[in-house]
C-alpha cells in the first residue's frame, strides 16, 4: 500500500535555533497534492527509559520539577543518548547516573514517540531488574528525589490525575502487560563488570 | 511537604522563536541550590485528544505523515486549544474537523503530559461515543486517512511496535482500564444542536 497521499517531501530547511539544549528547524515542504507548506520542529538525538524492578516488585521513579511544567513531575529514569552511544549502554548509564541502580537483567521493551507534531525525538523502553546498588552521580544542575513505588500505587496516582508524564504512564502499562503475560519481554544477563 | 529541594525559580526569559507554530524561549534559572542555569522550552497552547468508540465496539484512528519523523504515524484525534477555547469544545471541533463524527456522549478522561523536559504541552483526554457522520473540514495542508480498528487490533500493534505514538498508547490503556471497570469514566450528554 503506497502512502503517497500522505507524504510530505522537504525542499529546504533552515536552523531557526541553535540553543544549548534545543535545536530547532524549519523546513519548507511540499504537501502531498503539490503545495507549499512549513514544518517547525525539534532536532532530538533520541532518549531512553528504563523501568527498573526491585526484587520485592516495587519501582523506581523519580520526582523531579519540570521548568516548563513549573510542577514536580513523577517520572520513571529516562535521558538523552550520547553522541554514538548506543541504546542499552545509555540505559545502563542513565540507570547508574540517576538512581545508583544498576541492573543484572535488562529487557528491551520498544519504542514510543513523544511528540510526533514538532520533535523527532524517540524514547527506546528497557526494563532492568536483579538490581544492585554502586554510585550516584547526578549530571550539574540535576536535582531528583527517589522514591520505591508498589506498581498498585503507580496504578491508582494515574487513575487520580497523579501521574501524567507521557512515557511514564506508557511504562506503566508496559509493566502491567509484561506482568499478565500479555505483553512477554526476553530478558538478557548483563555481567557485572560491563555496568558503569 | 515541601518540594524547596526540587524547585527551580525564574530570574528571566527571553524569546528565541516566534514561529509560524513554535515559540521557543530561554529562561534564565536559579536551581533549588542557587546555582544559575538555563531552560529551553516550547510554549505551546494546549491540546486534546478524542477516542471515538462506535456502536460495534471499534475506535477511529487516523493515519497521518508526521515530518519531524519522516513516516505515517497512527494516532487517535488530537488538536491544539484555540485561544479561549474550552477543552471540551475542542475536543469536539477536532473530531468533527478531522473525521466528520459528532458524539452524543463525551468522557473526559485525564490529562498527559507528553514531553516534560522541553514543552509547556498538556494533552486532555476525551472519550466519545453515540457517534452519528456530518461534514468533515480538514485545516489547510492536512492530508490524513482514517481507519475503525478493533481495540485488540491496536492493543496488537502497540506490541509490535507498529503504535509509537504517546498520545494514542495511553490512550490505548484508558480504552482498556476504562472497558475492565479498573478506571470507570463518567459520561454526560451533548444535544446534537450543541455540536458542531
């Protein structure tokens, strides 16, 4: 099935910003009947979640305050990938960086897309668990309180409105899924001396 | 509880972008231990978005080339507030723009935040059913097919990776949470001559 109706081709683009953080194009395009249009978005280099077990079932999340939100925001781990970093290595990084966890079995879950109208960000989903305690090493201007969740509790704050982070509501499910055995993950063992 | 340890305090913004549809703003911060850092981020209006549940059970998604990821994405209906718009009224200006239904019965649902780090974008979900055909309107340069898919068809997809989008994956599991009574909505009645 050709999807040439639907499919916008890109006749030029300009970096509209350069930020610290943000990098942001527009592209003009041609729709698919022949017109001009603009597409404005988000250059991301892509992220990664993890969704980490601990032996009694509970989960780690984070509460951490979202500027643009102006809230704390209950969230499982997640970050941006590195320049070439790949995407598992940047789980086990992330793990480690923001939780002191890291994770002797790691499941890959998939994909989602948070924001398909104006970023070209990613977030690839992993799932850690047999987890084990080392360093905590918070990125500069990073402040995250911890916190040990039964996923019940997760369940119940999404029903009242508590928790509304996109990917961590998708996790949530992934987990409820995974856990029915709808939804199997294939776990993988990670030595030791490969954790950061 | 006081979330002083988390919270960042704004010394001053300047705006980086007034696009055609992006306004992207630098903020000027003090992290909750005094340090200054700065915040990149979106402003955006707002959004919702609509599950359109028919007599025998289906849902309408939509399929729709989403630039930023270069591919067709399938997703519920969704759409930015208009100025002084209600969410409401949005949520049914958006599924009678884009699919041409109208719904006797409307649930709201929740409320998604789906990209805490860079956007101010908060997506309410909305829940419709008792659907009845009028005119579709597309906006200019919108080009998207739709499709009635059986609730286990998508919940298949979005184990095979083929349902990437955030929105329309926890939209996905309210559908579900909703139907098992685990997270029960309440539906009111709109008269056919407050539709649009």
């Amino acid at each position: 099935m050709s999807d040439a109706h639907l499919v916008e081709t890109r006749l030029s683009s300009e970096q509209l910003v350069q930020g610290n953080f943000l990098d942001v194009r527009r592209d003009t395009i041609a729709l698919p009947d022949g017109q001009r249009a603009t597409r404005e978005y988000v250059v991301h280099p892509g992220a990664v979640m993890v969704v980490p077990i601990l032996d009694d079932g509970r989960v780690i999340v984070e509460r951490q305050f979202r500027y643009p939100l102006q809230q704390v925001i209950l969230e499982f781990p997640a970050g941006k990938l590195d320049a070439g970093e790949s995407r598992h290595a940047c789980a086990m990084r992330e793990l480690a960086e923001e939780t002191g966890y890291r994770a002797r079995q790691w499941a890959r879950a998939g994909v989602l897309h948070p924001t398909v109208a104006y970023s070209t960000e990613f977030i690839e989903i992993w799932f850690a668990r047999d987890l084990y305690l080392g360093q905590r090493s918070l990125d500069q201007g990073e402040f995250i309180e911890l916190l040990a969740m039964d996923p019940d509790a997760l369940d119940a704050a999404a029903c009242q409105g508590a928790l509304t982070d996109a990917k961590s509501l998708i996790a949530l499910m992934w987990l409820q899924k995974s856990q029915s055995g709808q939804w199997p993950l294939t776990w993988v063992s990670v030595p030791d001396a490969q954790q950061g």
